[in-house]
C-alpha cells in the first residue's frame, strides 16, 4: 500500500469501493441507517481515497460550505485505524482549504472522534446533538 491520497469524483470506478467501505464502517459498524449515509451532497462532492491495491481503505469527502469547507464521512477500514491514515486525510483536507482560500473547515464529529480532530488543530463550537442516534459535536479549524 502507498497511502497516496487519490482525490476522486463520484464518477470513478473508486467511488463505488468509497461507498463500500463507508457501509462496512457506518451502516454496519455503527448502524447508521443506510438510507441517509449516502445523501444528496455525496454526487458533487470532492472525495479522496487511499488505496491498498484495488481496495478502498480509507475514505472522505469535502463539500462547499459558504466561504467554508465541510468534511465528512471519514473512514478508515477496521484493521487500519491508529496507522495515521485518518491524520493524512485529514490534513489533506487542510491543504485543500488553504489552496481554495477557505475560511474554515468544518464538520460534525462524532463526540467519540473529537480528540483525533483536536489533534489537527479543530476545536469543538456549540451543543452536542444527536445524529443518526450517535451523538456529535460540530468542530471548526479556521484557516485564516
Ligand atoms: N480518540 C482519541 N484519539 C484518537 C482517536 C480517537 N477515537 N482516533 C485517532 N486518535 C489519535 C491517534 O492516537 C493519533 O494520535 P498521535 O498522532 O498522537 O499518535 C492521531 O489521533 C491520528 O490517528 P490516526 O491513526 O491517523 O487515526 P485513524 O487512521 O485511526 O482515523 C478515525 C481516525 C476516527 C477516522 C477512524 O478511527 C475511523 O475510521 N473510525 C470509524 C469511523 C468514524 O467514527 N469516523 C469519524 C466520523 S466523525
């Protein structure tokens, strides 16, 4: 595996391997119902996926977001977590802000994943709700 991070659109055959492992991760994993993980965002979203092989291992996707950026759906397969994979995607993410003049990233974090996200320098903004039955808070990293 290279860990090359590949950004993809939603016409890609890697697509497909993006929305299995994010079923394998969300639905299966954390019983997100299956209806509202894909969404109506998810076609003209910028994704990005590592690859081991023909293999979908990690995955997010970035939409627009005002003058902002939202992150989402991001996955690593099972066996791969705390391998650093998460971190790269995620700085990714921050060097496509910064190279698309964003203000800010943000995303909904699962309350569980808020300590992997202050680590690269979110910071939690307002109450925590509830998403898909698991609870989230909304975390923002400024850019400017
Ligand atoms: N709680 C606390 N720290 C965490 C963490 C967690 N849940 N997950 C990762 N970290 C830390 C790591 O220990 C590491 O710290 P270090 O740099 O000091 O060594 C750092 O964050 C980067 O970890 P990394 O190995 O890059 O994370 P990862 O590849 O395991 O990816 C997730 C993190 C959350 C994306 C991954 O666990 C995952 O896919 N989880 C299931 C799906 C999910 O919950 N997605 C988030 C939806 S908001």
């Amino acid at each position: 595996m290279t860990g090359e991070i590949l950004p993809i659109r939603s016409d890609s055959p890697h697509y497909v391997g993006a929305l299995r492992l994010r079923y394998e991760v969300f639905v299966v994993e954390q019983a997100v119902p299956a209806d509202i993980e894909v969404d109506e965002l998810d076609e003209g979203a910028q994704h990005f996926v590592v690859l081991d092989g023909d293999e979908v291992v990690a995955t997010m996707r970035i939409v627009p977001y005002g003058d902002a950026l939202k992150v989402g759906r991001v996955a690593v397969r099972k066996d791969l977590r705390g391998t650093g994979l998460g971190r790269r995607l995620l700085e990714e993410a921050i060097r496509v802000a910064a190279a698309q003049g964003a203000r800010a990233l943000v995303l909904n974090a699962q309350v569980a994943a808020a300590p992997f996200y202050r680590k690269l320098g979110f910071v939690e903004e307002g109450p925590i709700f509830d998403e898909a039955g698991i609870p989230h808070t909304r975390m923002v990293r400024r850019m400017t």
